[in-house]
C-alpha cells in the first residue's frame, strides 16, 4: 500500500511544525513504517485510515510527532564516537579545563546515548567530575532515561556484558542504570529551535543524527546555537553522515581516527 | 573465519548459524559441549564460539570453564547465548571465560553488532 | 535454603503476554505488534498441541503452551524462516515449539531469579495433567488472529 500524497503532506507538514524536523518527499515509507504500530493498536485498518482518524483528532497528533522523531537508540551508537571522546576531547578537555568535563548530548532519546559517555568516564577517567545534560524533544523518552530502566532487549543492544554487569542491576524484568552513572546525567525537555539548554559552557556536543532531519537554514540556526553554548577549545561530534559542509563556513572540520569533530574557526569568535 | 554454535536446539543452531553465515563465517555445529570439544580438536581454526547455557552431556557453562583451561584455545571468542537473563548468572559465565552474553530473545543485528566490536567482523562482507 | 517466590509483583508486570510480544516481535515476526491478548471468549484450539518446559529446582515451575497444529507450524516455519505452506517435519515442530516455550520459560525463571535448571521440551496432543498444581496465569493471546494460549503453573 502507498500513501495517499495528501496523507503524506499532512504528517509531513504536522512534524516539521512541531519539531522542525523535514520529512521530504521519498519518505513515504518511514512513515508508514513509524505509524503502523500506532494504526494496529488503535484499531485502524491500515496507516492511511490511521492518518484520516488523526487529522479529525488533535489528541493523536503528539503521539504521531513523537513516533517520527524518536531516534532509534542504541549503546555505543556507532562506536567510534566514543573511541574519539576517550582518545580526543578527554584528554584535550582535561589540559584546558582540569578534573571538570561538561558534556551536552543532544537528541538523546531514552538516554543511552548520555550513559554510554558516562560508562567512558567510569572506565576510562575514573576521576573526573562530568556533568552530562541530556535534552530531547520528547516527554516520554526522557522518562525513561531518568528511571534509566531498560528492557532486556534494549541493553542487548550494543552494551558490552562486561559494561552490563558492572553498571547495572537488574530489578524485574528490567535493568537499572547505577547510581554512580545517573549522578552524571540530567535530564531536560528541549527543543533545538530554542535558546540552547542551562549547564554550559559545553567541552563537547553530541548532535549525532539530528541535523540529517533539518534545512539548511535550520541547520545553520541549530548550529549557531550549539556554538554559542560551547566552551572555549570544545568540539562538536556529529553523525557519521553529517557535515558542516554547505552549511556554515565557521566551522572547522579537524579530522580524528575513525571520523571528524567540529569546531569555531579561529577568528570567526560568536 | 570460522564459528562453532553449540546449542540442542536444532532450530536455534540454523538461526545462529544463518546469522553467522550471513556475515561471512563459515559455520560448523554442536549439540552440546562435550561435542563442541570435539569439533574444536577437529577444527583448531575456530575463532567464534557461540553457546547455549542448558544442554544435555555438557552444559554451556562447563563448555567454557573447561576452553579456558586449553592454552591453544585463549584465542576463541566466547560468546554465550541464553535464556538464562539473571545478573548473577551472566557474572559467573563472564567470570568463567566468556567474552560476550547475549540474552533470548534476540534480534540478529544484536549478534552482527557484538561482533562487530568484539573485532570480528570481516569490513567487505558485512559493508 | 528454601526461598520462596513471591509472585505477585512478577503477575503483575504481565509477564507472560510482555515476553511473548518480544519474542514474536524479535525472531519469528521481526516486526512488533502482532501479538495481542485474545479479546472474546476463549477459542477452542484446532488439533490441539501443547508444549511444556520447567524449572526444575526447589520449586517447580512450569510454562504450557498451546496451539492449533497449524498455528505451531506456522511458528516453526517463520523461525526458521521457511516459505509459507512448506511441509514442517515433527522434528522442526517440536524444536521450535519447544524452542519458543523454553524461550518464555527462561525468561520467567529470570525475573524470579529461580535457581533451577530448564528441562528439555516436551509436546503432546493434550494438556499435562496438573490437578495438584496452582495455575498462576493462564493467558490467552493472539498471533495474527490465531489463538495461542500461554500458562504459567506451580507445582508441588
């Protein structure tokens, strides 16, 4: 079954309002795909008739953002990210700032991402101080990355057993995050369109997958707003697809093994 | 590169087995551990294990205390995969020898990423 | 050191229907959402089959799992990934089937870290006779549309 243009247009148009997030044409399919447990468990006969119900009801229309704009999430996401921030920013951080590191990790989704860089400085920098703020659009991720409880198939997910064990205990059916790691991370609802979240000035950024979702010019914003919240000397990591090429000439791409990290030109100060 | 799935359970050893195949090993099986030893002795190319806990003649967890006391084999990755999902069970099978758990259910792209960062995956054919 | 369960916290989490949507949605559908409670009366299952496995240990637990033999090789099929309307061996049936109940069972011994061990499966055209036992939970789901009952006994 193809959805119907109209039907297309009318999620397309809902999310990018609410979230800024641009779904072109061509993603048909990631929205059928997204919305068809939605449609089943609410009894519809497929995604197009799921879609007429939520164009009638304006109380479907936050679970239809949030089905389009919840990262798929995993520990360790792509690895090398975190190989960067143990080998580079850490370090790097640490000549300038001492035993302090302030980490945003933005788009976190239900926080694997923010505790997976707090295991690093667990096992890595056991003695640093590093407060990590973990901002996502959605209410109901953050909840759970707050509880830090995840099912047995999500930390199947990319966590190392070792890490697993280490780091959490299990409670039921679920595992719980330590209190060592979620003394690091706070959670906050945010917006990226908005003013950038409290805790900065940030050593690094992670804005992994996010930017792939936005226009150019939206791009450009978010951008300049990450900036403005970034320490003197921090880095930007971005997703293994991303770039700030054709974005914003400001930014400096430094390559690193496995990848690239972002930072302010010299002289091209916010 | 070659993997050794020991696991009774015929269906689970083809799904393991159609994983590991998938990704570019070359895959030989056991039914339980007193077997898979065998095979090692057959097979000393072996560089993947992956290994149910509860099986009949040796069990999973006997299958690694015993790896771990042959010196030619501290190269093979041990990778257990189980319904046993309590903390204490996955500790002592760590504490055993085992490099990796993997709880039942599972999704294939859960084993493909463990191997993935456990080094063993061959770049071409997984890309 | 007889520790005894308490299952009431374990009941309440719906363990039985909560394990069998994450392992249909995992290895045999791979996609979620195709398993639900059964709505309406209980359905009488077609040529029945019913798979066991227990936690042997100080208390014995036991998952029962009943189908219509065409609903369990439909499920053999689709862990195996076999095409639709293969021919399924008694073999593949019992492993698979037993597979799936051993899968639910291990589950349940984990979430009241039961210190047993798992027996092999065992299935036959008739429901173990259980009198003595107490039946914790006893759901009845759907898989697409197909009635699949799931059990959870205590035995003495």
């Amino acid at each position: 079954m193809t959805l119907a243009p109209d039907s297309f247009d009318f999620v397309a148009t809902l999310v990018r309002r609410r979230s800024a997030i641009q779904l072109d044409v061509g993603k048909e399919y990631l929205v059928e795909s997204r919305l068809a447990p939605l449609a089943r468990s609410a009894g519809a006969i497929d995604v197009e008739a799921f879609i007429r119900s939520v164009r009638a009801n304006v109380t479907l229309h936050d679970q239809v953002v949030e089905a389009l704009t919840t990262n798929e999430t995993s520990w360790f996401r792509d690895r090398h990210p975190f190989d960067v921030l143990k080998d580079t920013v850490i370090p790097d951080a640490m000549t300038r700032r001492g035993g302090q590191l302030r980490v945003w990790s933005a788009a976190c989704s239900s926080g694997q991402e923010p505790y997976s860089i707090a295991m690093t400085v667990a096992e890595h920098f056991p003695q640093l101080r590093a407060s990590i703020v973990a901002t996502d659009l959605s209410e109901s991720v953050l909840a759970q990355g707050r509880a830090g409880q995840y099912s047995q198939l999500e930390v199947n997910r990319g966590l190392p057993a070792p890490l697993l064990v280490k780091h959490f205990e299990r409670k039921g059916p679920v595992f719980e995050v330590s209190e060592q790691l979620r003394s690091m991370v706070t959670f906050r609802r945010h917006n990226l369109l908005d003013a950038p979240p409290l805790g900065g000035p940030f050593d690094v950024v992670f804005l992994r997958n996010v930017l792939i979702y936005f226009d150019v010019a939206t791009k450009r914003d978010v951008m300049r707003r990450v900036r403005s919240v970034l320490a003197p000397g921090g880095w930007v990591l971005l997703g293994a697809a991303e770039s700030t090429i054709g974005v914003d000439d400001i930014w400096e791409r430094v390559p690193v093994a496995g990848g690239a990290l972002y930072r302010p030109r010299e002289g091209k100060a916010a | 590169m070659k993997a050794l799935v020991i696991d009774d359970s015929r269906v689970m050893r083809r799904i393991i087995g159609a994983i590991l195949t998938d990704v570019g090993f070359e895959v030989i099986e056991a039914g339980d551990g007193q077997e898979a030893l065998m095979r090692l002795e057959q097979h000393p190319d072996v560089r993947l294990c992956c290994i149910d806990w509860n099986m009949p003649v040796m069990n999973g967890y006997e299958f690694i205390v015993a790896t771990r006391k042959r010196p030619e084999y501290r190269d093979i990755t041990l990778m257990m995969i189980t319904t046993e999902g309590e903390q204490e069970q996955i500790v002592r099978a760590l504490a055993a020898g085992a490099h990796e758990y993997v709880i039942k259910p599972f999704t294939a792209d859960v084993i493909v990423d463990k191997l993935g960062y456990l080094g063993l995956l061959d770049a071409e054919v997984h890309a | 050191m007889t520790a005894t369960i308490d299952w009431a916290p374990v009941l309440a989490g719906d363990p039985l229907l909560q394990i069998s949507q994450e392992l249909f949605s995992t290895m045999i559908d791979l996609e979620p959402g195709l398993v639900e409670r059964w709505v309406g009366d209980r359905p009488i299952l077609d040529d029945p089959r019913y798979t066991w496995v227990d936690v042997a240990g100080e208390q014995l637990v036991r998952v029962v799992i009943g189908t219509g033999r065409e609903t369990g090789e439909a499920i053999t099929r689709a862990l195996l990934g076999l095409p639709d309307g293969t021919p399924v061996s008694d073999e593949d049936y019992v492993d698979a089937v037993g597979e799936v109940a051993n899968v639910v069972c291990g589950n349940v011994k984990s979430l009241v870290t039961h210190p047993g061990t798992l027996t092999i499966p065992v299935v036959a055209p008739a429901a173990p006779a259980l009198e003595h036992g107490t039946c914790l939970e006893d759901a009845c789901l759907s898989w697409r549309g197909a009635p699949i009952t799931v059990a959870l006994w205590l035995l003495p």
